[in-house]
C-alpha cells in the first residue's frame, strides 16, 4: 500500500477564504483527496490527526501573543510548509493597524479593552517561522492550489507565474485602465494570478473598468516609485496612492516601501 501525503490546514487571523479556495475546488478536490491523507483540517471535517505531517498549508497572519507560539509549533509539525494568502504572505489587510495605533481601535471599539490581549502589527508567517512556499491572493487561486498540492505530492517543486498582472490583460484583449481611463492601477507592480489563466481569463479587476488592487502581492523587479510618481504627474493624489498601496498585500516590503514613501513626501503647495 502506498502512503499517501499527510496533509494538514492550519488558520490563524483570517476571513477563511482561502481555505474556502481548496474545498471550492469541486472535481479536482475529489482527485486530491485520493492522493493526500487530509489529516487536520477543521474548516472541512471534525477528525484530527496528530502530526508530523509532510504537508502543512497556513492561512492567516500573526496578531496575537499565542500565535507565536503556536506557529513555531506548526513549524515543527510540518516537513513543509506552505503560506497560503495574502494575510499569511503579507499581513492581509489586516496589517493596517501596522500604520497606526492599536490602543486607539482599543478605545474605540472594546467597552473593556483590558481584556484583549494582542500585538501591536499583524506580519506574515515567514516573520516568525522558515516558509518552504508561498501561495498568494485575496483569496488564492484554486488552480495554483491543485498545481502546488498534486507537485508536492510528486516531489516537485511548484512553480506559479513571476509576471505581472498587465501580461494577463494583454492576453485577454483587456485595454489598459491606467493608460484609456486614467486609473491608478497596481497592474504593473503585481503579481499575476488571479482568475483562471489557464484559460486566459485572468486580471479580473481590470477587466471589469477597475483598478487592480495588489491581491497577489509585488512581481519580481517593483519599481513603485516610477508608477506612483507618473500617477502622481496625471494627478492622482497622493493619498489616493497610499491607500492604493496599503492595501490587500500592503505590508509586502515593496509595497510597504512605496507607501511610506509617498506618505514621507511633503505636501505640494
């Protein structure tokens, strides 16, 4: 009998889309329940099974003293592990209390904030813990998710786009919002994977008149400086690209670099 791959799903501070994706897989899911041993998965089935795992696939970030330590012990648990999203890779959205006050949300939202035991930032897995892969997206790709699961399985390694997001308009005849309707776009900095690109379906947001957002975090080689600086000279306020930017993925090192930049600039008279 062949042993199959032990798989396991872990959630720390997230929305669970992401792990939403891997169940959202339909007919695929089927195929990849006859090739892994699903092991821990609580989003799915009640049935745990105590590691080690080969596999581990974590959704969600840090923001809270016991996620700390609980991820060191995933860590430990897991031969590999993979980073799934963009609160795991990046923080998520979640990571703009990094650029403010958590005290202040304290005293906004808690009538005793006293109870509420939590850290000042909301950082990706890979600030805590060694990352063997990382799948990124607001939520992630269902079809990167079946390539990564059915590559693992073969001892391969996985391989997802490096490209950017405006390759994938071009596929799909989508004419440029930046260029046609003067949209601040995070096109040219981001990287591909939305959509279905297998079937050149890709780059949704501008397909649809609306600025991509940065869901799958910085491509290789970001220059935010130059997009944001021509943004800037067609007379997009800079606020509007600090928002821009901090967003989905903002807490990526380049994103982050953007936006502090722009935010650090003077205001013009």
């Amino acid at each position: 009998m062949v042993n199959k791959t032990k798989l396991a799903v872990f959630k720390f501070a997230s929305c669970d889309g992401c792990q939403l994706s891997l169940l959202d897989c339909e007919d695929e899911l089927l195929s990849v329940a006859d090739a892994v041993d699903i092991a821990y998965f609580l989003e799915a089935r009640s049935r745990r099974v105590e590691g080690p795992y080969d596999v581990g696939l974590v959704e969600g970030s840090i923001t809270t003293p016991g996620d700390v330590g609980r991820i060191q012990e995933v860590r430990r648990a897991c031969k590999y592990l993979v980073t799934i999203g963009a609160c795991a890779t990046a923080g998520g959205i979640q990571a703009l209390r990094n650029w403010a006050n958590v005290d202040d949300f304290f005293r906004h939202v808690y009538a005793h904030p006293e109870f509420i035991s939590t850290l000042n930032t909301s950082t990706p897995i890979s600030d805590h813990v060694a990352v063997d892969f990382e799948l990124r997206g607001c939520p992630i790709s269902k079809h990167q998710l079946i390539e990564l699961l059915t590559a693992l399985v073969h001892h391969k390694k996985p391989t997802t786009p490096t490209h950017s997001v405006c390759v994938e308009c071009k596929k799909r005849g989508t004419v440029c919002v930046a260029v046609a309707q003067g949209i601040a776009c995070l096109g040219p900095l981001t990287q591909a994977g939305c959509g279905d690109l297998h079937t050149g379906r890709g780059a949704i947001c501008p397909a649809c008149n609306r600025e991509c957002f940065g869901c799958f975090g910085p491509q290789d080689q970001v220059n935010g400086a130059s997009l944001t600086k021509f943004y800037q000279q067609k007379g997009i306020p800079r606020q509007t690209l600090v928002q821009l930017t901090r967003n989905f993925s903002g807490y990526a090192p380049e994103f982050r670099q953007t936006s502090d930049s722009l935010e650090e600039q003077e205001e013009s008279p």
